[in-house]
C-alpha cells in the first residue's frame, strides 16, 4: 500500500496562507447596527442593501472602510500621523481579514475656484509636461503652463557664511509661471456693485457700510476712526477720491488705535480675503446673498476665461495650445493625443492617453479638463475619483462604493456595471452600497439590512445570493422586482414656462415650453445638458424653488430640529409652559451642560494619536444643565423631546398639553418625506447623502413657490420608498404646485404628466431636446435610448 509523502500532502492540503478568503465582522455597534455580524467574500463583489437608514453607511463606512483606514495609518510614523486626520477605533468586536481600503464615495468635490477635473484627476499635470517638451516657442518648464503658479522675479543681496566667513553677495531669481495676472488663474474678475456696499447719504459713524458683520460699534469702528484717513462724521458722497480710494482700495497699512498695533484694509480686499476666496456653498446665507447681490463675476478680459497668461497660451503643439486642448471635449481630447508621434516623450503620451480614455470608458467622455470640479454633480465627481482607479496596478484592494450609479441614466449604468466587474477580476473585494436593481443583479454576494430605518435598522435580515434575496421575504427581496406601469391619465397643464435661446454649457440655443401644473420629468444621458437646461433657465427665476444636491453644512451640533428650524418653536412652547426663557432650551445657548458645553460628550485630544470621546459624566449625555430638565411640556423634558423620532414627536405636538401647531406642520413634512425614523437630535454629520437631501426638500416644501425643481430626488432611496416619494410629488401637484424633476429612475419617468428628453449623447452630442410629450408617446415612439429603456421597464412592469 502505497504512502503519502509529506511533499503530495502539502499539493493537495490547502496552504494556511491561503485561508483567509473572508471579511469577518463580529459584534458591529456603530450607529444604529445591533451588534451584527457578517463575513464577506473577499474577491468578489458584495452589494449591501436596505431602506435609506437602515445601517448600510455605519456598516460598510463606519466599520469596515474606516478600521482600514486607521490601521493602514498606523504603519506610519507618529510624526506623520500627527499631519494626518486622527480615526477612532470602530464601535465593533472583531474585525478579522481586512485589506487596503479604497474609498470612492459621493460627497462632491469642494469648489475651490482654481480646481478644475483636470487638476484633480492628475491630467493637466501630464499635460504641462508635455506642453513644456514639444511646445513652440519653447518657454520654460512644465510651471510655466500652471494657472496656479505666478510669474515673479526679484533680486537682492543675501548674507551667508563661507570659508567661517560672513559675506554679502548679490543674487537674482525668476521663476515663469502660466498663472493670467490680471486674474490670479481664476478666470474670472469680480466687479463691485458700491451702492451695495454703503448708503453714500449716510457717514460711516451713522451707519453707512451696509456689509455684514461691519458695525461701527465693535473693532471695526475703531479701526476705522483710529486710521484717521477719512472723516468719520462727514457722508461718504462728500469725501474726496483720495478718501473714497482709502475706504475702498488701501493696501494693508499698520496703524496704532488706543496703543494697540493693529492693519487697516480697504473694503474691497478685505472682502475679496474673507468672502470670496470661500466656496459660496459654505458661507451663512445672509453673507452668500450679500455676495450674490454686490459682486458681479465676468470672465477674464485679458486670458478669455482661460486662467492663463500670454506666455502660457502662445506655445503650441501642431497649432494647439495648452488652453484649447484643456477646453476640448476629452473625447476629442484623446483622439488628439492619440495623434501625436514623438518616441522622445512616448511614455508621457501612453500614460496621458490611459487618463484620457478611462474618462471616456466611465461615461464622462463629454465633460473638458478645464471644467471647475465644484460645478460637477454627485455621480460625476464620484466617477471622477474612479479615474485613478481603472488602471491601477494594485490587486487585493478593497474598493468601496457609495451608490456609484447615482445621476447616471440606465443607459450608463450597464457600463457602470462593467466597471464594477473589471475591478473584481482584476482580483478585488468590491463592496457596493446600492438601492438600484440593475446592480444589485450583478452582485456575487448579497447583505441586506433593516427591516426598518433608524431605531427600526441595525440587523441583517438576509445575506446570500440574489436568487436567495428574490424570495427571502425582506422589504428589499419583495420590491425587487418592482416595475412602475404608465399613468392612465395625465393632468392638463395650467400654462407654461418659456425658455429661449437656452446655451449654456453644451445647450445648442434650446427653446422649450415647459408646462405648468405638472409633473414634468426631464431626462437624458448623463452629459446630456438637463442641469444645464433647468438650473441655467429656470432654478433663477421668481417664485422658483430649487433642491439640489449640494451636500448640507453643518457641524456635529447641528441636528434635523436646529437645521429645519423646528427647534425654535418647541424652545418657545417649552418656555410659555414653564415662564422662563427660550435660550434655556438650546444646548448651544444658556441651558449648555457647562462640562461638555452641550455637546454631550468631552473629547480629549491626544495629538497625533486618535483622540477619545467619552459621555458627558453630568449630563449624561443629555447636552443639557440638570435645572433644564425639570422644565417639563406634556410630561416629556427637551432632551426626552430630542431624542423622539420624527413620528413620535408628529404625534406628540400635535394634541394635548404639548400641542404645538408650528412643530406639528414641520414633523409632517420630514414624516412626508420619509424622514419619520430620524430622531430630532441626530447630528447632521451622521446622515446619508440621500437623508440629506430630503430633509433639504422639507424644509423648502413650507415655501411660498409655486414652481418646485428637484434634481434627482430619488437619490439614497430604497426601492420601497420611491413609492411614497411619488405620492409626494403627486399631492404637491394636486395642491396646485408645478414640480420639475431632473431625474433617471423609469419608475418617476413613468408616473410623470410630461418628458423632456434631452439628447441624443453628451457633451457635444447632445444640448438638444429630442422629444417633448408624455410618457406612453415616449413609450410608444422608442425613438430615444430613454425611450428604449423605458420601454423595457414597463414591459416588464405587472398587468
């Protein structure tokens, strides 16, 4: 009988390296999770699904992606880890088999005015090295074509030791840049409105400055008088132009007020420093409508909107400058370099091609490299970090995904799909947060959680295959197959709004009539032009409300009840119930636990270490002084209130000692849509990109507007609320609102009174419309890719 040697052994036995084919997570608490645990198969693509707040984010993002993160930043050094953001150790038990996580998520990029798609994806870069190789004239080196780096130059004498010696020696230095001085490489120049900036009947000690936060009764008053270049008494039409130019333009100027050493600034740079270098999206309102209404912004007259200098944009490739090719559609773009046959620089060309044809191959052909990334959407900026990505030589990675199909029209989502795949066979653990059928299809894996939302959340209710999902019963399992059928009726438009010669962006002078009184869906392929066409046309207009994506501001303080405003009502019922002050009843104000400054907890920083959170020992968390909660209304004390959710406080303020009709009409606008499981004192920073935006869509539904634009409002939603989004926008019609919706899901197509589908491509393909009327005519006629698809979808919708 013949014997195994130990060599045959080890062929057949499976090496122990090779045992650790799974993500394990056991006794996962942060958020809303309840202590679950999962294992994932690594090298294949796992989508998580579940109701919007159901736990999928603290399960994928919260747990798995930022233990990662941490321990990938904890092989470096302290000192570097002292630059780095500091990770707290996830709420969970064990996590076991983790690999280098890759986040590409759907926060939008910030709107720095000097970052453009092809600074932050690395293009221009290799761009300005080629420009600086082949371009003629030849004009210095790849700096040179930056619209980030200044020209200067200088000269002086230096003092160094030589040979134990002090010497003077006198040195020169030059460094040529690219950057449009008359601009600064922004591309635009901004023009002061000064009847916008002071009342000129009034003097500055009357009030004149009409800016906010320029009050003379503080230390801008005293800088002002103390400066002594101007007449404090005397109004401003009276002062000479030597005064008005003070006022308004002087450089930085040290002055000494009351023996304090102090800069006078005129107005305008100082607003230029404190307003207008911010992203308008994160200024306070008052400040971001001041700016709108004083500050007009024109393109460059001297670099024509390039950001470049004369210098920069005189060097040519076959009679391209660096400005036309970054101003190209990228499609036409990489045809371009493609084109070019220089062995000197031939692996510049190949990599600069790769970059270019990823931008093609991820759907955003269509977009330029000189397009401000602050002016992409959620879904374009996300496929913009994908870029990096596609042609990466790194295996074993774990790639995580934020709903990666979010703005992209069902034509798009199939090679969103084949992305997806690529990365897994490339050898990958993909991990998918999504709601949209068509990719959990093609999941290898399937983590399902719920059964609810919020409190209601926190458990996986089937994890499997998706055939397994079809009939596990779960929420997600019994709407999978959800297909929305055409209206029978449509309602009849009450007028219209006219829009004409419409060119922004790609739009070729588009008219339309959109039709008043209506559910009006505008759609097409992404790059299409919809945003371009309603945010340029209409968003603008009077009696227009508009919810977009933009992401909400706010700190870990702010919470649904302050940022709705709801917070104000409920102080003020509180303080009429038990004749005290509203201030007491605000955790940021006078009723502040005075340990942890109403925040709850108290945060010990320890430097480059991660720092620790612990609750608050007197208030317990509650954020509130213990003489506050003896303050009651209807039994319950403003931290019990807090901490209802939505629904329990509708049904709370609505009758009783407690009721509150001002508080009731806001909770029933959350619970309108969707948002019943939130709790009032959520922090803001805890909420998903879609819990984002409806609470956006609350807040504006109280609006005296009789038009409604939303862009993509099914973003973040599960299957099964997309109904009750619907219904939503089907009661704001009926109230007798016209809502404009820009937006891909056929289900929200097919419940629409009127399409406007615009096409045919994107980019310089599309800007046209293609079809106006209603949806069954779309159905019907099939002569768009919108028209396919969702002749597809409702061929496949129940009798």
């Amino acid at each position: 009988m013949a014997t195994m040697t130990s060599t045959d052994m080890a062929t057949t036995a499976q090496h122990v390296a090779d045992s650790h084919d799974l993500i394990r997570v056991h006794g996962a608490r942060e958020n809303n999770l309840k202590d679950i645990s999962v294992e994932l198969p690594k090298r294949r693509l796992t989508v998580f699904t579940g109701v919007s707040g159901s736990g999928k984010s603290s399960l994928v993002f919260a747990t798995i992606a930022a233990e990662s993160q941490r321990l990938i930043n904890e092989t470096y050094s302290t000192f570097i880890q002292g630059f780095m953001p500091t990770l707290a150790r996830p709420d969970v038990d064990l996590l076991d088999g983790l690999t280098t996580a890759i986040i590409v998520d759907q926060e939008r990029m910030g709107a720095n005015p000097r970052s453009t798609v092809g600074t932050v994806t690395d293009a221009n870069a290799l761009l300005r090295i080629l420009f600086s190789r082949l371009g003629r004239p030849h004009i210095g080196s790849a700096q040179a074509f930056s619209f980030n780096v200044a020209s200067i130059s200088g000269a002086g004498a230096v003092t160094l030791e030589k040979g134990g010696q002090t010497v003077k020696e006198r040195r020169e230095f030059s460094i040529t840049g690219g950057m449009c001085p008359r601009c600064e490489g922004r591309g635009s120049v901004q023009d002061f409105d000064l009847t916008a900036l002071y009342d000129d009947s009034k003097s500055l000690s009357q009030g004149a400055l009409t800016i906010p936060g320029y009050s003379m009764d503080g230390w801008f008053g005293r800088i002002f008088s103390g400066s002594g270049f101007f007449d404090m008494k005397k109004p401003i039409r009276k002062y000479t132009k030597r005064e008005l130019h003070d006022l308004l333009y002087k450089e930085p100027t040290k002055i000494k007020v009351e023996g304090i050493n102090l800069t006078y600034e005129g107005i305008i740079p100082k607003i230029r420093k404190s307003m207008l270098s911010k992203d308008p999206e994160a200024m306070q309102p008052h400040i971001r409508a001041f700016v709108e209404r004083a500050v007009t912004f024109m393109t460059c007259p001297d670099c024509d909107g390039t950001r470049l200098n004369e210098g920069a944009r005189s060097s040519k490739i076959n009679g391209l400058s660096i400005a036309d090719a970054c101003a190209m559609q990228i499609s036409d773009l990489a045809e371009w370099v493609r084109g070019l046959d220089e062995p000197s620089v031939a692996p510049l060309l190949a990599s600069l091609g790769e970059t270019l044809d990823s931008f093609v191959e991820i759907g955003l052909g269509y977009l330029s490299l000189a397009r401000p990334s602050g002016t992409l959407s959620g879904g374009e900026a996300q496929r913009t970090k994908m870029i990096r990505h596609l042609g990466s030589s790194l295996t074993d990675v774990t790639y995580v995904f934020d709903e990666p199909t979010i703005g992209l029209h069902p034509h798009d989502i199939q090679r969103m799909n084949a992305l997806l795949l690529r990365l897994r066979d490339k050898g990958n653990t993909v991990l998918v947060v999504e709601h949209k059928p068509e990719t959990i299809a093609i999941a290898d894996h399937v983590v399902d959680l719920g059964p609810g939302a919020g409190a209601a959340g926190g458990e996986v209710v089937y994890e499997g295959t998706l055939d397994g999902l079809r009939t596990s019963g779960t929420l997600t399992g019994h709407h999978l197959d959800d297909r929305a059928r055409l209206k029978d009726s449509v309602r009849s438009s009450t007028g219209a709004l006219e829009v004409r010669g419409a060119s922004l962006h790609n739009l070729e002078d588009v008219d339309v009539d959109i039709p008043l009184g209506l559910l009006v869906v505008v759609t097409g392929v992404a790059g299409s032009g919809k945003s371009s066409l309603i945010s340029g046309s209409v968003s603008g207009r009077e009696g227009v409300v508009t919810v977009d994506q933009t992401s909400i501001k706010g700190s870990r303080r702010s919470n649904p009840a302050t940022y709705t405003g709801l917070l104000d009502p409920i102080r003020k019922a509180f303080a009429k119930a038990n004749g005290v002050k509203p201030a007491l009843f605000s955790p940021n104000s006078e009723g502040a636990c005075p340990t942890c400054k109403g925040a709850g907890v108290v945060y010990t920083d320890l430097a480059m270490m991660a720092g620790v959170a612990t609750t608050c020992e007197e208030c317990e968390g509650r954020r509130f002084q213990a003489a506050v909660l003896d303050y009651k209304l209807g039994g319950r004390d403003i931290s019990e209130v807090l901490a209802m959710s939505v629904d329990e406080a509708a049904a709370f303020f609505k009758a009783g000692e407690a009721k509150t009709p001002a508080a009731h009409k806001l909770l029933t606008q959350l619970a309108d849509v969707g948002l019943g499981y939130l709790t009032l004192g959520q922090p803001l920073t805890t909420l998903s990109g879609g819990e984002r935006q409806r609470l956006k869509l609350a807040t504006h539904m109280g609006e005296k507007g009789g038009v409604y634009v939303l862009d993509e409002p099914t973003t973040g939603l599960h299957l099964a609320d997309v109904e009750q989004l619907l219904a939503l926008l089907g009661r704001l019609v009926d109230s007798g609102k016209s809502v404009i919706v820009i937006e891909h899901h056929q289900a929200v197509m097919a419940h629409a009174d009127w399409v406007i589908d615009l096409g045919p491509g994107a980019g310089h393909d599309g800007g046209r419309v293609v079809f106006e009327g209603t949806p069954a005519e779309l159905v019907a006629e099939r002569s768009t890719l919108t028209g396919e698809h969702l002749a597809d979808y409702v061929a496949a919708a129940p009798a």
